[in-house]
C-alpha cells in the first residue's frame, strides 16, 4: 500500500469511501497520483474545480493575498470581501450576499434567514417543504432537509418542522403548504439525488405558490450554479427567481469557500447583527479567489463555452446509451449529466480508475458527470473511449 495512502488510513475517521489512488497534482482536467499515473478528470472534485486545475492566474492571485492578509474579523471591511460580493450579486442577480465556509454552512444560513424572515414579520411561520431525493448537506438543519432516509435516520431526531413533496409533482407541494409553511427549498437540478431536472412548470408552480401565500423560494445551486446548466445559475434558464439563493464549490474553484444571497425585501426583515456568522467566511483568500475565479468567467465566457459543448457532450452519452444494454438513460442539462446503468456501480468505478478516468456517482445506480467547465471535445472523446472498454 502507497505510504500516503496508509498514513491516511491509520490516522484519519473512516467516513468516506475514498479510492485507493494518492493524488500528487493537476493541470488543466487531468489530475496525477503520487507514482504518476494520469487520470482524466470528469468530476471536478464534486463540481468544485470549473477552472480545472493549476489556473496561472488564480494561483497568481492568491499568493499575491496571502502576502498581503488571508485572514481578520468580519468587524472590519477589507477589499476583496467587497469586490467579491458585488461580482457574486451582480451574476447571480440577487442583492445581498453572506459567505460562508461551504455549501452545507450556505443551506443553513439560508433556513435560518427564512425562519427569521417570518419571527420579523410575525407571521408565527416556521415550516419547510423539502424535496425527496434532495441533498442540501450534513450539518443538522441542511440534513433535515436532505430527501434520504439513509442521511437522515442515523442522526434523528433532526429539526422539526420538515415535510417532503415529490420532486416535480407540484399537487404535492400545494398539498403540504399551509399558514406555518416559512419556505420551500429545492434544487433546480437535483445532483447526490440522482440528476434530476425541475421541469419549468414546476418551478414557476414553486414561485406562484410562493408569492400567493408569502413563502420563501430557496434555490439550492451549490452544485448546479456557476454555469453548470448552461446559465451562470440556473434558475436564470428558468426565468424563475428565487428569494434566497445558495451557492458554494465553483465559485472559489477549490478554495472552500460558500455564499448565500437574497433580494433586497428578503434582507430587510431577515437576519439582523448578531444572528449569524462565520469566523472565517468572507476571509480575504476565500474573497480573492471568489472575484478572480468571476473576472476569469466573465473574460473567458465560460457560459458561452458551456452552451457551445454541451450539445457534443449530450448525443456522446446517447451513444454510449445507444450502444451498451446497461446504460438505461441518460438525463441532466449542460455539464451535468447523468447515466442510469444496471451494473454495479463499484464495479465501474474500480474500472475507471484502473482506466484513468475520475467520475462519481449518484443515487439511483447513475454515473455523474460533472466535468471541469473548461471541457473540449478531445477530453470527451477520451472519457467516451474510456468509458467504451469500462462498460464492455
């Protein structure tokens, strides 16, 4: 066993299934293991690295602020923490922003932001309608609207207050809503729970709901944000706006780093000085790799190089479904895509990794695909071979 490998093993808790390859460095989307074996990446540290690895320009950035200062109280503005915001606010088209430490930490402010929400009001509101399948993290107020029993039952009871509704059934919404109903919460793409997308009727139902009955609509875009799907969130290809939005992963491209944002109504009634924090959200690095990774979107048009491969990307997955009876159905939207396969998913992965190809998976038996956004059709023509001789 590689030393580093069994260093991790003796000493760290046994709480993720990790695979057996000790990983050294990256370059562009591919990542390199201690002894040198190259491995084509197509899940972005779980959707995490859009820029894929080793950016000149952000690793230039950084080093420049830790320089300078990587850390201080959140009593005291610093320069990129304001940059960072007004970028974020101005491409996800909310108003007010809150960082967090990760993508779980933006779910729970959100909850707590919809809670005080209604305790400002006075409106005696406090309940949530979560989705089944959903995923929206592992501390207690993200996992107790997470939509899996597996997640949830080892740690209840968890908060209280929580109903689930079927994922794009809207008759199941409106049947849970009621006067103690603060929020609705939901993934426009669902990812953990299997690659689901919200259909547009689905989500304008959500809004409508929302605004008969003054509930909170939260988009949870940790995973399916950043362009992803096509649209810089993807609540934008829907023409459907939430009132809180959460986000984490690629907005940092790997330097942990999470955010949730709001409308300018929703900040006026909901968390007031003292309420929430986070030591070191919105520290200087985090801050700094936030606006560059942005700036790097924007000059680049990452989007617009999204929208230009997806199409390629899409109808090679159909061919592989095409080609092989195990894989039953292909589903996602941009650069996250899904196969529904029937052979066991360890056995693929083993397979992939002694092939050299990084993927994940999702509930359900799916293959994730969630790739570096910076993707060209010659490193999809590498993962679909790849994948050929992984499912023969």
């Amino acid at each position: 066993m590689n030393s580093k490998i069994q260093a991790a093993e003796e000493n760290l808790i046994h709480v993720y299934n990790r695979f057996p390859i000790a990983l050294d460095h990256g370059e562009g989307m591919y990542l390199y293991d201690t002894e040198g074996k190259e491995y084509l990446d197509f899940a972005a540290g779980f959707a995490v690295t859009g820029l894929g690895y080793d950016n000149k320009e952000l690793n230039g950035a950084l080093k420049e602020q830790i320089d300078k200062l990587y850390h201080t109280s959140n009593l005291y503005y610093h320069e990129s923490c304001g940059e960072a915001a007004e970028a974020l606010n101005k491409v996800s088209g909310m108003d007010r922003v809150f960082f967090t430490n990760s993508g779980g930490e933006a779910n729970e402010g959100a909850l707590k932001a919809a809670r005080r929400y209604a305790y400002t009001k006075g409106t005696g509101r406090y309940e949530f309608i979560a989705m089944e399948n959903s995923f929206h993290g592992r501390s207690f107020g993200a996992v107790s609207v997470t939509g899996h029993d597996s997640y949830r039952e080892p740690f209840e009871p968890l908060v209280p207050g929580v109903k689930f509704a079927k994922f794009n059934d809207l008759e199941s919404v409106k049947a849970l809503v009621n006067e103690k109903t603060c929020a609705i919460i939901l993934e426009p793409l669902q990812g953990e729970g299997g690659i689901h997308l919200a259909e547009q009727k689905f989500m304008e139902g959500i809004r409508k709901i929302c605004d008969e009955n003054d509930i909170l609509m939260i988009c949870d875009e940790v995973q399916c944000g950043m362009g992803r799907t096509g649209s810089m969130f993807a609540w934008q290809g829907f023409g459907v706006k939430p009132d809180i939005l959460t986000m984490a992963k690629a907005i940092g491209n790997g330097i942990p780093v999470g955010a949730f944002a709001m409308t300018e109504e929703v900040a006026g009634y909901s968390l007031q000085p003292g309420d929430h924090g986070a030591t070191y959200g919105g520290n200087p690095l985090a801050c700094t790799a936030v606006k560059t990774v942005l700036h790097i979107f924007e000059r680049e048009d990452i989007v617009g190089h999204v929208n230009a491969v997806t199409p390629y990307f899409t109808e090679k997955l159909e061919e592989l479904k095409a080609e092989f009876d195990c894989v039953t159905e292909r589903r996602g939207k941009g650069l996250m895509q899904g196969l529904v396969i029937t052979k066991p998913i360890k056995e693929v992965n083993d397979r992939a990794i002694e092939e050299g190809l990084l993927i994940i998976q999702a509930q359900g038996n799916v293959i994730r695909f969630v790739p570096p956004l910076i993707v060209e059709k010659e490193h999809i023509d590498q993962m679909v071979e790849k994948m050929r001789r992984i499912l023969a």
